[in-house]
C-alpha cells in the first residue's frame, strides 16, 4: 500500500507516523532535553525548592504526558487512516502558534503585558479553525487577569502593563 507521496504505508509504519505518536515523542524529545539542560540545577527539597526543582518536576510531568499521549496514538494509529496523518493542513497551526509566542516575547517589553496579549491571542486565533470573535475576546481578557494577577501582583515581577514610548 502506498499513499501519494509514494511512502511506503505498512501497518506498523501508519502506527508510528500517527500525529499522536509524533506528538507525543516531541514532548518527550523536549522534557528530555530539559531535564539534561537543568541536570546541575539544585533541586533541593519539597519544603526548601532550589532553582532546579521545579523545571526539573514539569520536564518529569512533560515527560509522563509524552509518553502516555505516544502511547495512546500508537494504539490508536492504524487501519482507520490510509492517508499521510501529517500534510500541509498542520504547517498553518504550528507556524501561527510559533509566531504568535515569538511576537508575544518580543513585544512584551515594550508594549506591556496586555497588548503583548492580545497580539498573542489575535495570532493564535488565525491558526484555529472555527473559533470565534466572541471567544478569543473572552480568552484574551481571561489571560491579561490571570497574567497580572500571577505575575505582578502575586509575583511581584516588573512586566510593563501598558506601552512604554
């Protein structure tokens, strides 16, 4: 069986380049690279957390999810799908959520924290299929109240609100 790129498409080939099993060995991929990068961190304890405590706890939890979603994709992968999981239909997505973090780190300083936001939904918005207007609204006014109220006012942190000009 062959799909129309002329890629071999065994049963156990489909298994593995299910988009769950990529996914999720992409997670795993990058909780183990986190985990090598944070390796001389001290990690300290529970009650006294050192710098590396809690990278390390959600590169272990990253991990964990990787491996259950690959998991579960492998099982599910199969005869249900004849065609190539992945195609042209998941580089729109990717590319918006990836510029979208990218315009939000960059804008960040200088136009505050909630136009950095909404820029951040607005991108992430266009790679989304059938979302609203109402809803990503709804979604960027949820995000500025709960990135003021952890980051300034829980965290002290000083991320500009508004523009600076």
């Amino acid at each position: 069986m062959t799909d129309t790129s002329g890629f071999p498409m065994t049963r156990p080939w489909r298994r593995l380049i299910h988009r769950d099993v990529l996914a999720g060995l992409l997670f795993v991929a990058i909780a183990g690279f986190g985990l090598w990068l944070s390796q001389d961190y001290p990690i300290g304890t529970a009650r006294r957390m050192g710098t590396g405590y809690v990278p390390r706890l959600l590169c272990w939890i990253l991990l964990g999810l990787g491996a259950v979603v690959a998991f579960r994709g492998f099982m599910a992968a199969g005869a249900e799908r004849s065609e190539f999981p992945i195609g042209r239909e998941a580089a729109r997505p990717v590319i918006l959520v990836f510029l979208a973090l990218v315009v939000f780190g960059v804008s960040l300083e200088r136009l505050g924290l909630v136009l950095s936001i909404l820029l951040l939904v607005a991108i992430g918005t266009l790679a989304g299929r059938g979302l609203r207007v109402a809803e990503a609204a709804l979604a960027a006014v949820f995000l500025v109240g709960l990135a003021w109220a952890v980051f300034i006012a829980g965290l002290g942190l000083t991320i500009p609100v508004w523009p600076v000009w």
